[in-house]
C-alpha cells in the first residue's frame, strides 16, 4: 500500500455505512456483536466491518508510516499456536493502527518491533509496545486498544526498530535502524461514532473474508522461496517458523529452516539458498504459527498446520 493507496482507503472507508448510535455505551455495544456460533479453523467472514478516521502519514528515516483510528474492538493475540482474547476495556477509547511502508516500492513493512507513545498538555496516555495485527480490512498493521482523555489534541509518536528479517536486493542495508514518526491527533468521540459500521449478517461465519481497503539475493546460485499468505485477501503471514526439504530421486538435495527475508520483488517471504528443480519434491513444515495478534475472521486460522507436500514444476 503506498501513500495514494492509503489515503484513498481512508477516503473510501468514510464514505460508505452508516452513523453509530448516539451514546458511547451503545455505541461499544452495538458495535461488538456476538461472535458466530461454531466459527470453523479457518478464514472466515467477520459479523462486521467498521470505518477508520485518518490522521496522517510521515516519513521515518527508510519508512512512510501512516496513522489511523477506529473504535475499540477485540482481537486475538497469539502465543505459539493458542489465541487469547483481549476483549474491550471500559478505559478503551480508541483502537490505534500504524502502517508502515517503503515508499519506493509501495510495500507494506512487517515490523514486530512498534511502539506508541500519546501524550496531551506533558501527560502521557499511552506508552507501550503496539501488537503486530491481521486484520482483513487493514492488511497488516500494529494496532491496540488505548485509552485516552477525551476530546483534544494529542501528539503521537511511533518509535519503529529495527527489520527482524534479513533484507534483500534494493532492500539491503535498509530498515535496520530505529526510526520514529510524530503525528498530531485531533481526537473527538464523535468523529468515532460517525464511522462507517456494516453487519454482514448474511455472511458472517462462511468462508471468505472482506475485501481489503483499498529480486537480488544474496547467493549466485538458485534460491528457494516460500510467500506464505491468507487466502482471499493475499496478506502476507509473517513472524513463523518455516522448514523445509527437497527431495531428488530419492535422496535429500536440501534441508533446513527458511529464513524471514524482505525482498524488494518478492516482498516478505521465507527462504534460503537451494538448488530447486522440476520433478523435486518439496515439504514445508509450519515449525511455529504466525506470531501476530488478529482481527475477527482471522483468530482461528493459522494457528495449527499439516506438513505440505508438493513435487515442483517449471
């Protein structure tokens, strides 16, 4: 998602829904329906979408970032291959979202390492580290619940460290250093009660999901890449631990972990320098889940894999 793109998913989320109701009590409530009955381990259609008030973007040394808000929602946060649920605070006032990207290439930076810090008048709100998300209106992103003072003007900052995976062709040398961004939010609890919210009553529960808002490498010899991603929306899975082996008439041509890399053309994937071949066969096994926290539709997939067996073609 590079800026144009960002700003007009923040245009097209508040153009469309309708109003929330007029109290913030009802508001939370009616904007966290009861999840589906039997949700299935899988992607599926949330009981929702809802609308995010742009606040801005900027630059961050190698990182565009930009900054949005929505009401607080639950989500899931994931350790190994269990999920916890975190539901909505009576503090909660807002749910805030960091995306960051390469402006260059419009590609959208996994980074584990984001924190927030909000402060008003020298008080300070919020001062933590922000969960990586899932979500399947926003991609990824690093989100969380915060709560603020009411209505005013809040200054923002993000301190983005460094990339964990190693980075590659025109992304070498890059995203490994602290960078932060500052952003002046305008918050108004009645710019949150008039974002967009949708029940999606009639598909929630079914596979699918909602539609999303709007190489070099570093060995002469071949190399073997493996993008994990949702299915649907396409968003990338980052922060596991992948393994692999190739087999060639019967014996082992490769075998080893992949390793997190971001990549310019391949953007953010798993891999290691191997010699792949037509007729090969390849098995990948999820050794760790995705370590990030996610959106509804999104916290019961994921989280358990079967080893994957493929015979690879040209």
């Amino acid at each position: 998602m590079d800026r144009r793109a960002f700003l007009a998913a923040g245009a097209a989320a508040a153009a469309t829904g309708t109003a929330g109701c007029r109290s913030m009590f009802e508001t939370r409530s009616a904007r966290s329906p009861p999840l589906v009955d039997d949700r299935p381990d899988a992607v599926y259609v949330p009981t929702h979408t809802e609308g995010m008030a742009m606040v801005g973007t900027a630059e961050a040394g190698d990182y565009r970032v930009g900054l949005t808000y929505s009401f607080p929602h639950r989500f899931w946060t994931v350790d190994a291959d269990r999920t916890n649920k975190v539901e909505i605070q009576g503090s909660n006032s807002a749910h805030l979202m960091g995306t960051v990207w390469d402006p260059e290439t419009g590609t959208v930076v996994p980074n584990s390492s984001v924190e927030a810090t909000v402060t008003r008048d020298g008080e300070t709100f919020v001062d933590r580290g922000l969960w990586p998300m899932l979500s399947q209106n926003m991609g990824v992103h690093a989100g969380d619940n915060v709560g603020l003072d009411g209505d005013g003007t809040y200054e923002v900052t993000y301190d983005i460290g460094p990339l964990s995976a190693r980075t590659t062709g025109a992304f070498a040398g890059k995203f490994g250093e602290l960078e932060s961004a500052t952003f002046t939010l305008e918050f108004e609890e009645s710019t949150l009660r008039d974002l967009p919210f949708e029940r999606l009553t009639d598909r929630e529960g079914d596979p699918g999901a909602v539609d999303p808002m709007d190489m070099e490498i570093e060995s002469d010899g071949s190399y073997l890449a493996v993008s994990a991603r949702t299915p649907y929306n396409r968003y990338p899975l980052p922060f596991m631990a992948l393994s692999a082996t190739l087999t060639r008439d019967g014996e082992s041509a490769f075998e080893g972990a992949l390793q997190p890399t971001f990549d310019p053309d391949l953007g953010y994937h798993y891999g290691a320098a191997a010699d792949p071949r037509d007729g090969d066969d390849l098995r990948l096994v999820i050794d760790v889940a995705p370590q990030l926290a996610r959106h509804e539709g999104y916290e019961t997939a994921f989280l358990d894999f079967d080893p994957m067996d493929l015979t690879l073609s040209g």
